[in-house]
C-alpha cells in the first residue's frame, strides 16, 4: 500500500486510511518469533481448533469429494440440504425452529458475515455499539463501513455485561446495530436467558438490530442458549453460529437472520460471493 501511494498517483479509497494490521495477525508474529527463539508458547489467541473433526464428518467429507458432481459452485444461499440441516440442529440444541429457505445463510466465517451484516445496514455516519473488550473484526468492518462507532465498556464490576443504563447516556438515535457476542469473548462470560431478554427488549425499544455473534455456546457448556429463543427475538434480532468451535470443523459458519433475510440476501448477490460448503453437518 505504501508502495502504491509512492509510485503512482493511486491512491487507496479513505476508508481504509484508518485500518491497521489484524490485532491477531501481529500477535501471531510474535508468537511465532518467541517459539524460534526457544520459547514453548501457549497462545490464547484465534480460537483455531486443536482436535480433527468426529471421524464420522472426516469420512462425508471423503465420500463426497469422491462425487463427480460435488465440485462446482455451490447456490448463493447454500444448498438446501445443508440450510436444512442448520436449522434441526437449531431445534435439537437450542428449542428454536428456522425456516430453512428463509431464514438461515450459510457463510465461510465470521468476518463474511459481520461484512455482509454491517454493509447492508450502515450508511456511513450511522451508529453502531461495539463492546470493549470484544472482537476486534467488529471495530475494524464498522470502519470500512465508515460507521460511527460507540463503544460500550463491559467491566468485571458488572459482570462483563452491557451497562443498559449507561449506553442509553449516549445518542442512540442514529445507531442500528450493537453487537454483542455471548457466551463473551475473550471474558467468558456466559448467556444467559434473563440478559438476552433485556437485549430484546433494548433492541425493540430503540429500534437497534441486536447481532449476537455465538461460536462459544457448546464451550464448558450443559445448556446451550441462543437469543432466539426469547420470544419476539426474531423481529429485531440476527444471530451468527459456527461449526468450527462446537464442532472443530473449520469453515463453516452462518447465520440467522429471520426479518431480514431478503436484505442481507440481496447484499450477498450483490457482491457474488458464492458459498462454497457442501458440508453435511
């Protein structure tokens, strides 16, 4: 990049003029640099699976990579088999029914979705809730978004939970979307039903779209819990899940997004990102 600014009279678009290198990009570097020096590093950073996938998945995977058939370019939205499959698992898990046709998107991962969530909603200069501590992706697409960004400070004297009272000190007339990310990343911090009800609840009554991002509900877990199991959660709610935490299977996320399925359906074709994850889960 800063070869282009010096050689040409290209230059990059203004959104990026505040993006740094990935927080965990770097913090792998170090790593890295430590172990090569002699150092047995225990890294807690990307939560990259340490174990294979159930042998079970590793013989799909085999069986149908063998398939003539099985190498093209999957639907936009996934196929139905796999959308179908999302959504039992949601009903044995977590008790909560998903059309399978309309109300679930398959991804590649996180960052496509938070992407995707975050285009189709934020005009530039549109508020978003960030919390801190938290993902950093969440801080890094809303400034390519060119969102305005308020973060809300979770602290161990409230539990690593949203301050409602707080955030409500702020301007929220603008804001459309906070993200939250329960069971909490990097905190631990489990869900709850009582907090996700409060989410709701806040959500509808400053009409913000609450995206729970929620890879960690089977981690240390007996009950898992998602957002959408509060009624009345799927009229303001999107949540996002993953198979490469529950299930050490990588790539393979999607998300839940029952009133706005069209939308974020339609920012997907826009940027022809296929999905490419014939996966049987």
């Amino acid at each position: 990049m800063q070869n282009l600014q010096k050689h040409s009279d290209i230059c990059p678009a203004n959104r990026v003029s505040q993006i740094k290198e990935y927080y965990f990009s770097k913090k792998l570097k170090e790593v890295a640099d430590m172990n090569a020096k002699g150092l047995d590093v225990i890294s807690l950073g990307i939560g990259s699976p340490d174990r294979p996938p159930h042998i079970r998945t590793i013989d799909a995977l085999c069986e149908d990579s063998r398939k003539e058939d099985a190498h093209g370019y999957q639907p936009y939205i996934g196929i139905p088999a796999l959308r179908e499959a999302f959504s039992d698992w949601y009903k044995r898990w977590y008790g909560v029914e998903l059309n399978p046709k309309t109300e679930i998107q398959p991804l590649i991962g996180s960052k496509e979705g938070i992407l995707h969530i975050s285009l189709a909603f934020l005009n530039p200069g549109d508020g978003v809730l960030v919390p801190n501590p938290g993902y950093p992706t969440y801080t890094s697409v809303s400034k390519l978004a060119e969102a305005h960004i308020i973060n809300y400070e979770l602290t161990e004297k409230n539990g690593w939970l949203p301050d409602f009272e707080a955030i409500e000190k702020n301007d929220l007339s603008n804001v459309k979307l906070m993200w939250v990310n329960y069971p909490h990343m990097p905190t631990g911090t489990p869900a709850s039903i009582n907090l996700f009800e409060r989410l709701v609840a806040f959500g509808k009554k400053h009409n913000i779209i609450i995206v729970n991002d929620n890879p960690y509900s089977f981690i240390l877990n007996e009950k898992p819990l998602s957002i959408l199991s509060v009624p009345g959660a799927k009229d303001i709610c999107i949540e996002m899940n993953s198979m490469s935490k529950a299930h050490n299977i990588l790539r393979s996320y999607f998300h839940t997004i029952p009133e706005h399925f069209d939308l974020c359906k339609r920012q997907r074709l826009w940027l022809c990102l296929p999905v490419r994850n014939g996966m049987k889960v």
